[in-house]
C-alpha cells in the first residue's frame, strides 16, 4: 500500500471516529505512520485529504451504479441497490462523505456539489418517470431521505449494522418508501386516509 493510500485511510478512521474538525494533520500521519509535515509532500493539506475522501466516494458511487437503464423501475433498482452497497461494504468513507460535506471549503464544496448534481439528478430523473403525479420538489426530497437513510449506516450501532441480509434489508425499505410516491396518496396522507 502506497503513502498516499496509508494516509487516505488513516484520515477516514480519525474522521469517522472524531470528525473532520477535531483532527490534526500530524495525528493523521501518525496513524499512517508517518510525520504530519511528511503528509504535505502527498496532498495540500487536510481539506485536499477530505475532498479526495469526497472524490473516492462519489467515484465509488458512479462506478457501482453504472450507465443508466431505460426501464426507470430498473433504473430505481439499480440506484438503491448500487448506493446501498457502497454505504455497507464502505461505512466509514460512506459516514464521512454523509457527514463532512459542511467542513469542505468552498472551492472544493462547490466542484463536488457540480460532480454529485449529476448522481443526485438521476436519482431524480427515475423518480419523475415513475410518480409523474409528484412535484419536483418532492421527489427531490425522497431522493435525499432515501440516499440519507442510507448514509446513515456508518453511525448505528454495531448491533444494528451486523444482519447478514443489511444490505438487503436496506435496499427494500428505500425502494419500498421510494415506490410508495406513486400509490397516488397525497403527501403526508397514510393508507388509512
């Protein structure tokens, strides 16, 4: 394992365990067994060390998901299914690109904002061709609460993550809620209403 890859994963753990704000750059290196002035001949510093966590999760996230599908019920499938398993196979890069997005600068907010516009869109886009009925602005929202739900993975406790159907498990209860925008209730009305 390279320097710059021992020095990637040291600062997901303290990040992850700590939060951005609340390490150091020498405590990273010292997890990748190094000395923090060493860091600055891999990376700029520790906001160039968050926007590549950034950029390695969102690759990560396109690359699972794939080129898109004509059927938008598939093309659901596909979304939930791809991010569900980054957020399990990856939970802490996953927490930390959930969490940290505030402590990016905004030269490197606003170019990985551009980047995820893209990935959120489509989320978006799929939603629309299934629940024509609903208004932008919901769907909007329905695709963040289900990419939030399952970015939240990382913070449970180890109990609640230790299923061996959870990613499963997580891909149903998104898709089901997703889905659920179509049944032709208005917001906020329950099948009882």
């Amino acid at each position: 394992m390279g320097r710059d890859e021992k020095i990637l994963q040291a600062a997901v753990q303290l990040f992850y365990e700590r939060g951005f704000d609340a390490v150091g750059v020498d405590e990273i290196g010292g997890l990748a067994g190094i000395t923090g002035p060493a860091i600055y001949r891999h990376f700029r510093g520790k906001q160039d060390i968050l926007a590549t966590l950034f950029d390695r999760a969102l690759d990560t996230l396109l690359t699972r998901v794939g080129g898109a599908v004509d059927d938008p019920l598939e093309e659901l499938r596909q979304l939930v299914t791809a991010h569900t398993a980054f957020v399990v196979e990856n939970e802490r890069l996953a927490a930390v690109y959930h969490r940290e997005e505030r402590a990016l600068d905004d030269s490197h907010r606003r170019r990985w904002a551009r980047r995820e516009q893209a990935y959120v869109e489509r989320w978006i886009a799929c939603l629309a061709a299934l629940c024509p009925q609903r208004d932008r602005d919901e769907l909007a929202g329905a695709a963040w609460a289900a990419m939030s739900l399952l970015g939240s993975v990382g913070f449970w406790p180890p109990e609640a993550r230790s299923s061996e159907n959870l990613s499963e498990m997580l891909s149903t209860l998104a898709l089901g809620g997703l889905l659920a925008l179509g049944s032709g209730l208005p917001v906020g009305a329950g099948p009882g209403d």
